[in-house]
C-alpha cells in the first residue's frame, strides 16, 4: 500500500482490518483488556497521524506492528502501567461532603488491618510486596534491589496476595447468640 492512497475511506478500513490485531498486541503486553482497548485506539490513532511517514519499504501491516509495540514498551517503560491495589482509597469513591472523621479513622483502621496481616507473612513475601505497594517500585527495580529472578519476584508476590486473601477469608464474623 502506497502512502497516498490513505484517503478517509482507506483509513476506515484499516482500522477495521487491523484493530483486532492491534488490540492482540497490546493485549499481549500489558494484560489487561481495559488498558489493551485504550492503547489499541492510541496506537490506531498514532498510526493515521503518522500515515506520511510510511514509505512503503516494508508492509503496512509490518509498519503498524512495530509502531503498536514500541508504544506498547513505552507504556510499560514510562509506568503508566495502573497498579493492582491491596486496599483502595476510600477517598476517591466519596464525595467531599460524606467524607468524615468517622470515615478517616476506619480508613485508617483498614490500613493498619492491611499492615498488620503483612506482618504476618514471611519476610521474603513481605519485602516484595513493601517494594512494589508502598516503596512504589516496579518489578524491574525489585529484580535489581533484591537481586533475584523477575520470575521469582512475581511468584513471591502472587503467593503473598494469596495469603493475604486467606487470612481475610479466614476472619470470622462476630457470633450471633440466638
């Protein structure tokens, strides 16, 4: 495909052609369907702005995959990346005006439940998960600190949640006397 032939037309059947396999990419990156879908049209767009650089030397659709991967490796580099969290901030779901003392303290109280529970990991569960949640580290930087495998980092941090879940799964409820 010959650059001068990206009319409105042309680019409407490109996006067509080629979103599902943009969206594979991207996908295949970072993991998250969601994100996948917001970097598919990122990258769509990316694409039709830069349609002039296109010089036909390789294949569009060449040419297209290499712009979807390098955003996709900036995404990840740059960290734009959301984190998954282990306890969400009541603030960002209340309006000012509910927001209350009351409120803060068991916000604060499930903060302290949370480090407490870590407390009660073993070290090695505890560090990768202080890293990364509350030192805000990325995987990268943990492998370099730590000096382990990015392989043993993420099975550490996937048996640690799965501890934490136990142990909130675990709670029981106060007892009702009937």
């Amino acid at each position: 495909m010959k650059p001068e032939l990206l009319d409105e037309q042309k680019v409407n059947e490109l996006y067509t052609e080629y979103k599902q396999k943009v969206y594979s990419i991207a996908l295949s990156y970072v993991k998250d369907n969601y994100v996948a879908e917001d970097l598919t049209h990122e990258i769509l767009i990316k694409c039709y702005l830069a349609h002039k650089t296109f010089n036909g030397k390789c294949s569009f659709h060449t040419w297209m995959y290499r712009i979807a991967t390098n955003h996709c490796i900036d995404y990840l580099r740059k960290g734009y990346r959301k984190r998954d969290v282990l306890h969400e901030d009541i603030e960002l779901f209340m309006d000012k005006e509910e927001f209350t003392p009351e409120s803060e303290v068991l916000d604060r109280c499930d903060q302290e439940e949370v480090l407490d529970k870590l407390k009660l990991l073993p070290s090695k569960y505890q560090e990768v998960l202080r890293l990364y949640y509350f030192k805000n580290q990325s995987l990268k930087e943990i492998e370099q600190h730590l000096n382990i495998n990015l392989s043993t980092i993420k099975t550490r941090m996937l048996r640690a949640k799965k501890m934490l879940k136990e142990m909130y799964m675990n709670v029981e409820g106060p007892e009702i006397i009937g």
